[in-house]
C-alpha cells in the first residue's frame, strides 16, 4: 500500500488569480525555483471570477485537488474578489464532503506578486498534503 | 401590537367561514384581489387563482391537501413591478418562505401584497391528490383537514403525506401579514386570526372581528407537532446522508435522473432567469461525446447529471425552503427534496441563515465581511 501511493502522483488544478498568484508562479519559474509538475496553472482575472462550477467540474473529471489562489486581503486589484471567493470556498467545503470529497482536497490560499519564493514551497506542501489522501473517488468511480 | 380575533364557524364548515373571511377582505377598499387555491369548475384540481369579484370564491380551498405549485413563484410574477393596486395572497408558510427569499433578490415586492397565512396542514404528493380527490371528491378537503386535526397525519386512508410535508418543522408560518390559526383551536366553533405584522394588525382592525385571546392549548398543539417533524426530519437527515455520503452512492441516488430538469422548473427558490444547463454552455459538440467517451471507455448519456445536482446545491442550498416540489415534479421518483433538504441544512448552517425567515437576513452570497472564515484559507497544518 505504501508503495502504491509512493508512485501516487496526483493533479492539482489551480486558478490563480493574473495580478498576485500568477505572477508569484511567474517569479518562480524566472527565479529558477522548482514545484512539482503536478499543479496545472489555470491563470484566471482575479478569484472572484472562479465560478462554484469550474471546480466541480474539475473534481467530477478526476482532479485529485484543487486551489484558488490570490491576493492577500485589501490587495484584491478589483478590490474584494478574494472575499467572494472565500464565501464560495466555504459554501463548497460545506456541499463536497457530504458526497465523500474530502475538503482538505480544496485549497484557498493567499500568495503575493513578489512571494515566489512562498509560491514554490506552498505548491510542494499542497502536492504532499494531496498524495497523503491519495487518489481522488472521481477516477476510481464511473460519473453520471 | 397583534391583533388576535376570531372567525366564527357555523355547521362545522372551516372552509365556508375561511371563505366568508376572504370575502370580507375582498370587498375592503384596499384589497383588489386575492390570490387563493381554488378548485377550477372543469376538474376537481386546485390550483392558485386571482380572483376579484367576491362572488367568485365559492370554490376556494386553501386547505385542500394539493400543492401543484409554489405559489412563491407566482407572488413573484405579480409583484416584480408595481401593479398599481394591493392584492392579497394566501400562502403556505413554506411558500412564504420562499417568496421572501425571491424578494431578497429583487424578484418580487411586498409593498402592495397582503401575505395570509393558515396552519398549515401538509400535502400529498400530486399524483396521491389526484387518487385521493377522486375518491371522496367534493368531501375531500372536510376528510383530510378533519384528520389532520385530529392527529391523524401519518395515514390518512391510503394517502399519505408528502415527505417534505412529514418532515417540515415551521407549519406555522411567523412573517405573513395574518395568520388564521387551526392548531389548538376549537374549529367547530371558531378560527383563530393574527396579525404577524403591522400592516395585519391596521387591516384586522377595519375587518372589526370580535378580539379574544389565544387558547393556552395551542402553543402546546403546536410544540407536539413540531416535536413529531423534528424527529422524522432528523431520521430522514440521517438515512439520507447515509445514502449519499460518498460519489458511487450519489451516483446511484440519482440513476434514474434524465437530465429533465423539472426539479429546477419546480424550484420556487432557482432563481436564474436562465439555467446555464439549458444554454450552448452544455450543448456540447458532437465530437466532444466522442472525445469523452474514447478517453473513459464509456460516457452515460445524457452527460452531466452529477454535475447538474452539485451545482443547483451550490446556487440554492442557502435558500432552499423544504416545500418539496423538486420531489414532486421529478418524473422517475427520485428523493430529490430528501437530498436537497440534508445538504441545505448543513450550508444555512455554516452561513448562520436561516431561508425566507425574514427580509433582513442577506443571502450568504451576496454579503462578505474582511474578518470571516479564517479556517478556509491556507493548506491547514
């Protein structure tokens, strides 16, 4: 078993916010900073256009996690999308555990323009924090 | 200060002294017309009707058990701009509940509304309605409401109350304008009428009624019968968490599903003008089936189904008021309002909302606050 989830490597769908995650992500890759290549960046506007469905969606087609990532509190470029999305996270870690998602598969986090360094490390945690649940249900299961 | 008054019964007939007491309101000044159940004169269905001549409420039936429609969504189509005069509408507290929720989103107004409310006493489901009214026809209603109270509501001759009306906790509504009470009361003798609201209270003053108070045995009726929903709710929370608390098991509560949609037309509280399911957005190019179904073997058609629930869950859950037509319209008999009912419990929770209790509470998604849910962001430890 433990073998099994050694050679585990899941995909992460991540949206990230173009003005503070992407640029982070961005300043990561210019820094010469490795993370592990099982996040997919989905560069979006801001968090606050991350529709409750595009990460239903993601879960349904097998992603073993997924983040929403943007500017930290008071820095949102259009003022307070991070808030709407935190509401969304919240109601959808409310709604996807009742149907065995785990909510630790869902992930907010708050990362600046300049925190490339931050960027890398919070994308390796999040990768070994999601091999640890191992395999989401969504690739195991047959959805209608 | 509310008003308590009361309507006098003769010959035993609630529904004639209910009827009377719509006629009075119909023949005020202020009210130009009354919403009301009615049965229609070609069938022995009820349905809502707006009637305006006084004479014309012969056949009103608010206490029939049939609930064809929430009748939130049409207060909502005759309230969504001024109509230039004040209607009275009569409702079950559950489709208040839901209008209210339809006014916090602007689509509908309560300035030129009368909200009337009775106790209410459940429903069948459509189709045990229609078996039940041609049995005992005219009797119907005078069978079902003498049973009811008389504490008979879980069999009732075969017919047998809908789920969403077993397992509902509020058959007392508290934000209609006036309140007609039954529970605890002496119904042979007399109805019980309430203000709830100030615009009650000055409209029951000009009707004149004769003022008593409240008898002491219908909070105790009333506690009991709330006592009886809680517990069948929370055994139908349980057994329904039980059955869905994983993908396969969910996917299984809903094998029957045909992508229809009904659910969501019979939604007093699916508030889109557009359902994005029903848009270009899931017509899906013919080659993308194929694409699907090369890269897992196998798609189930039509697609999407799952994907549907979760998301009419994440739009309404925080709004959904337990009226049970999702159930009611669902062609193939699936539990929906069960399933509907246990997640929205959970999300009204987390958001400390409570839907269609009152204007003033905002929609958990319409409102955000800088210091809120700290646990939700970050990886956690």
């Amino acid at each position: 078993m433990e073998g099994c989830m050694q050679d585990f490597e899941p995909t992460i769908i991540a949206f990230v916010c173009n003005w503070c995650t992407y640029t982070a992500a961005d300043l990561a890759g210019t820094s010469r900073l490795h993370y592990p290549k099982n996040i997919r960046l989905i560069r979006i506007m801001c968090t606050g256009m991350v529709d409750p469905q595009y990460i239903i969606k993601a879960f349904l087609e097998g992603a073993d996690g997924v983040l929403v990532s943007g500017c930290h509190p008071g820095d949102c470029h259009y003022i307070n999308g991070n808030f709407k999305a935190r509401r969304r996270i919240k109601l959808l870690k409310e709604i996807l555990p009742q149907f065995g998602f785990e909510a630790e598969r869902l992930k907010l986090t708050w990362i600046g323009a300049s925190d490339g360094i931050q960027f890398a490390e919070i994308m390796q945690r999040l990768v070994a924090k999601v091999k640890d649940l191992g395999p989401s249900q969504a690739k195991l299961v047959m959805v209608v | 200060m509310a008003t308590t008054a009361k309507i006098n019964v003769s010959g035993n007939d609630v529904l004639e002294a209910l009827r009377g007491f719509f006629k009075d309101i119909l023949k005020t000044d202020d009210i130009k017309a009354i919403l009301v159940p009615q049965h229609l004169p070609m069938k022995d269905m009820v349905m809502p009707a707006l009637v305006a001549d006084p004479d014309q409420l012969d056949n009103a039936d608010p206490l029939a058990p049939a609930f064809p429609i929430n009748t939130a969504k049409i207060v909502s189509r005759l309230t969504r701009k001024p109509m230039g005069a004040k209607i009275a509408a009569v409702m079950r507290p559950c489709e208040i509940r839901a209008f209210v929720e339809l006014a916090k989103l602007k689509q509908g107004r309560s300035d030129e509304l009368l909200i009337i409310t009775t106790d209410c006493l459940g429903a069948f489901q459509n189709r045990n309605y229609r078996r039940y009214v041609e049995r005992y026809g005219i009797e119907s209603t005078l069978r079902f409401y003498q049973s009811v109270l008389d504490g008979n509501i879980a069999e009732m001759e075969g017919a047998d109350l809908a789920s969403a009306c077993k397992s509902c906790e509020i058959p007392v509504a508290s934000n209609a304008d006036i309140c007609v009470g039954l529970f605890g009361v002496d119904v042979d003798d007399h109805l019980l009428v309430q203000s709830q609201t100030e615009a009650g209270t000055n409209f029951l003053n000009q009707l004149k009624l004769a003022e008593i108070p409240e008898p002491s045995s219908r909070r105790d009726a009333i506690t009991a019968l709330v006592a009886q929903r809680k517990a069948y709710r929370d055994e139908m929370f349980a057994s329904t968490r039980e059955a869905t608390n994983s993908l396969q098991k969910m996917t299984a509560y809903f094998a029957n599903c045909v992508n229809c949609y009904n659910c969501r037309v019979a939604c007093p509280v699916c508030y889109c003008k557009e359902c994005v399911f029903v848009t270009d957005v899931f017509n899906h190019d013919p080659c993308q089936y194929l694409r699907w179904a090369n890269r897992k073997g196998l798609i189930k058609m039509p697609t999407d189904t799952i994907f549907f629930h979760l998301t009419r869950l994440v739009h309404m859950s925080t709004a959904c008021v337990g009226c049970g037509q999702c159930s009611n319209a669902c062609p193939n008999d699936i539990p929906v309002m069960e399933l509907f009912r246990t997640v929205a419990r959970v999300t009204q929770q987390a958001f400390n909302y409570q839907a269609g209790k009152s204007l003033e509470q905002d929609p958990p998604l319409s409102v955000f606050y800088e210091d809120e849910f700290p646990e939700v962001v970050g990886l956690g430890v």
